[in-house]
C-alpha cells in the first residue's frame, strides 16, 4: 500500500503507461498496442524521489509512493 504524495489530479487514458520522469514530472506513455500516440509530460507538479521508494500514478490518478523491500547482496 502506498502513500499519497501528489496534489495534482491526472486524468488517465486507455492505451497509455504512466511514470514519474527523471525531470521529476508525470509523463504518459503509448503502449506498443496503441497506435498513433506520442509520448509527452502530462502533470505540472514536480515530484521529488527519495531512494528506496517507487513512484506510481494510483487509481484516484493522483502521485503515490510505496517503499520498495530491500535485497540481500549476491
């Protein structure tokens, strides 16, 4: 279960990926089934990541957080 981090709404569409950019803003992503889509930065509010956490748009399309589990050394 994540956290909410982010104010700003997204509103998402069918076809596309949503991820948090290294610029630290929402872009969307066309899924290889889509045709005709570009990629493009869709939110407005900065984000800025913290390691040891994954960023993800929820449900709600708003910016959340979850801590991501530790792995041992190989």
């Amino acid at each position: 279960m994540g956290e909410k981090i982010g104010s700003e709404k997204i509103s998402r569409k069918n076809g596309y990926l949503y991820y948090i950019g290294k610029d630290g803003y929402v872009w969307e992503a066309p899924m290889k089934h889509t045709t005709g889509g570009r990629k493009g930065k869709v939110g407005t509010e900065k984000i800025s990541k913290t390691d040891g956490y994954m960023y993800y748009v929820d449900k709600a399309g708003y910016v959340a957080r979850a801590k991501m589990k530790r792995r041992g050394k190989k």
